[in-house]
C-alpha cells in the first residue's frame, strides 16, 4: 500500500497508523491520530501510534527531491545560509541520480558501479565530472550548469561563511531549480525505463530494510516541490521557487 501525503512544516512527515485506518473489523475503525516524523537519511521510519500499533513506513522520494525542499522551508523561515546549502547538495545528489540511472540504462553491473562510486563518494568535483562526461556520451551534448557566478556565490556562503540576504538566496534558488528540471526533463524522457529500473532497485532495499523490523510496512509518497511521481505532462511546468514560496506560506 502507498500513502499520498504532504512534508509538514519544518521536513517532518505527516502520517497516520495504518492498523488503526484499516482494522480487520470495519466496526473498530478508529479516528487517524496524526503523527509528524522527523526526516531521516535512511528513508525507513519506524514508530509506535497512541494504541499501541508499532508502523514501519518507506520514504519513497530521492534525496534531491527532500534536500530541495528543505531549503525551501529554510527559506520561508528566514534561513538564508542554511538554504543554500541545502540547494547547493541537492544538485550534487542530482548529479549522483544521474549517474545511477545513466550507468543502469548502459548495463553496467550494480557492483562495478559501486565500486567506481567509492573512489568519488567524498569529492563533489570528481563526482561533477563523471557527471558531465557521462551526461555527455549518453546525449552527445553537455549537461547544463550553474554559471560561475552561482558557483562563487555557493562558495562564498558555503566555505567563506557569507550571510545571504533574500533576493540572494532566491535568485541563486531559480537558477539551480531551472537547471536541475532541465536535467531531469532530459532524462525522463531518454532514460524512463533505466529511471524505473534504480527506483524499483532502491525500493527492494528498502523494504528489505523495513522488513528486518517489521512485516507490516507501508510505501509512502510525500509530494515536494520536485515531485518525480508526477507525469511528464505536468512535471517542471510553470514551477518556480518563488512561487512555491507563495503556495507554502499561505498555508
């Protein structure tokens, strides 16, 4: 079973008992008592309702997706510096995204693969580069990129301990969002299967991990501001980080 729900205010996820929703008894329904977890890197989650009922639940977004959406609350609550990193490791997970999915769709073997990952899994440079050359013997073309200016801006938060204002914070967010879409538009459309191949992957290990606590444990889809469940109709269009600030602030 997959649940559909909505990241709560600061990256805690909104989730009900699934034994109290559904009981073997149609009569012993009870009222969802909602619980708010706090996100992991692990993406298993594993807590016990008010009655007693013990869940295990699976994050099914990737990282880049949770890492984006963070920054956002970062910046609705004013944490300029805090957001920037945040957006600035997200399309590093990006990278490594397409890295995955461009290796599956060449057949490379998941061992081999992960072995070439541990000689680049600490070095964002060695980690952009294999990104940009894979990126472009798969589509002849080189993959999109931060102007050197947003470079220089991420590295003078990230490493100079500059304080960011909003409308650097914001401009610096468009970009990263423009190009992380472009990234990801191009590899929907020319890699779908090798996509569904690495997330059918990272989900069997998952449960597998979510089955050495429980038997019972549910799927859940939290919808973020780069929802890859969206179909390719609507995925990217018209989604801006300015007015996603707008939507969420309302609330």
């Amino acid at each position: 079973m997959t649940l559909t729900l909505r990241l709560h205010n600061n990256m805690k996820i909104r989730t009900a008992c699934m034994k109290c929703l559904t009981p073997k008894e149609s009569s012993d329904i009870q009222p969802a008592i909602w619980i708010n977890l706090q996100i992991n890197d692990e993406n298993v989650y594993t807590f016990t309702c008010p009655n007693g009922h013990k869940n295990v639940l699976i994050l099914q977004e990737e990282k880049f997706e949770l890492l984006f959406e963070s920054a956002v609350y970062a910046i609705s609550d004013g944490y300029y510096k805090e957001a920037v990193s945040s957006i600035a490791s997200s399309i590093e997970r990006l990278y490594e995204f397409s890295i995955n999915v461009i290796a599956i769709k060449n057949k490379i073997e998941t061992k081999n693969l992960e072995t070439a990952w541990k000689n680049v899994s600490s070095l964002s440079e060695r980690q952009l580069g294999a990104f940009i050359f894979l990126y472009l013997l798969e589509f002849n073309e080189c993959p999109p990129l931060p102007k050197k200016t947003m470079t220089e801006f991420r590295n003078k938060v990230i490493h100079k301990g500059y304080f960011p204002d909003f409308p650097d914070v914001l401009n610096y967010g468009e970009e990263i969002l423009r190009i992380m879409f472009a990234i990801l538009i191009k590899l929907r459309r020319n890699c779908k299967d090798a996509i569904q191949e690495y997330t059918m992957l990272k989900m069997k290990l998952l449960t597998e991990k979510a089955s050495q606590i429980s038997d019972t444990h549910v799927g859940q889809s939290s919808p973020t501001m780069i929802h890859m469940v969206l179909g390719d109709e609507l995925f990217g269009k018209d989604v801006t980080l300015s007015g996603y600030l707008n939507k969420i602030n309302k609330k």
